[in-house]
C-alpha cells in the first residue's frame, strides 16, 4: 500500500502509518490533511487517553466557550466522578504559551467551581521531566488542581 501511495509512514520509536489523501479518497473518506508535525502530538493524547483508562466522554479539542466566545480549546477534556477534567499535550508548544494557557485556566476554574461547586483539574502530558517540574511550579503557584504525565 506504501508503494500505490495509499498510506504514508514515518518513524518514531516504531513505524507509524497513516492514510494518505489518496488513501483516504479511496476508501471515501475525503482529504485527510495530515500534517506529520501532528502525529507525535496525537500519538501522545492517544497514550494518555490509554494511560486514563479511556473515558468514555473523552472528547478532542473540544471549544470551551466563555461569553459565547471560544475561549480555550483543550487538547481533550472528560468528566470522571462529575469533575471535569481538562488535557494539554506539552510536545512542542513554547513555555510561554503554556503559561499563558495555566492563566486562561485559572480563571476558567474559578467560574466552573463557582457554577458547578467542584474543583476542575488540568492534566499535563508531557515527556520532558524539565518542563514536567516547570509546569508543576506554575500550577502550584496558580493554586489550581493539576495533575502531571
């Protein structure tokens, strides 16, 4: 199938496939747009969607609106025991980007404790342990639930 084109590859610790676009016309599915800086960032939510025993509300950069207005959009987020649970894969986003997001968060939280009475949580994915420790700096000055993979 590699070789009619159908399905691409690129290798990680493992070879990975996908469908190619003309793959996925084939099988009418339409254009799949795939772009190879996205598989290592989905290969890491599918891990942790595995490593969380697969929530059964899991949802994928599902908007979170605020006022109306899009106002986060998480990598995933789920309930567990009537809590919701927010998730943010660290692959290769800036630091800076990440804390603004911690921010965003914080104020979120504030308005889902106040409406729903329960303390959200953030998970993090990450696979650097130095950015593992920064973000848990962060999260415990924000004083917001937080979890770290």
């Amino acid at each position: 199938m590699e070789q009619k084109k159908l399905i691409n590859s690129v290798r990680y610790d493992k070879k990975i496939y996908y469908l190619s676009n003309k793959g996925s016309d084939r099988i009418g599915k339409g254009g799949v747009n795939l772009k190879r800086s996205w598989i290592q960032h989905t290969l890491m939510r599918n891990d942790l969607f595995i490593l969380l025993e697969q929530p059964s509300d899991w949802k994928k950069e599902f908007p979170v609106k605020r006022n109306g207005e899009t106002y986060l959009i998480p990598d995933a987020m789920f309930k567990q025991h009537e809590i919701y649970h927010f998730v943010e894969i660290d692959n290769t986003q800036t630091m800076k980007t990440n804390l603004e997001k911690i921010k965003k968060y914080k104020d979120l939280f504030k308005d889902i404790e106040k409406q729903f009475k329960h303390k959200p949580v953030l998970i993090w994915y990450s696979l650097s342990p130095i950015r593992k420790e920064k973000l848990r700096d962060v999260c415990k000055k924000s004083g917001i639930n937080f979890k770290i993979y």
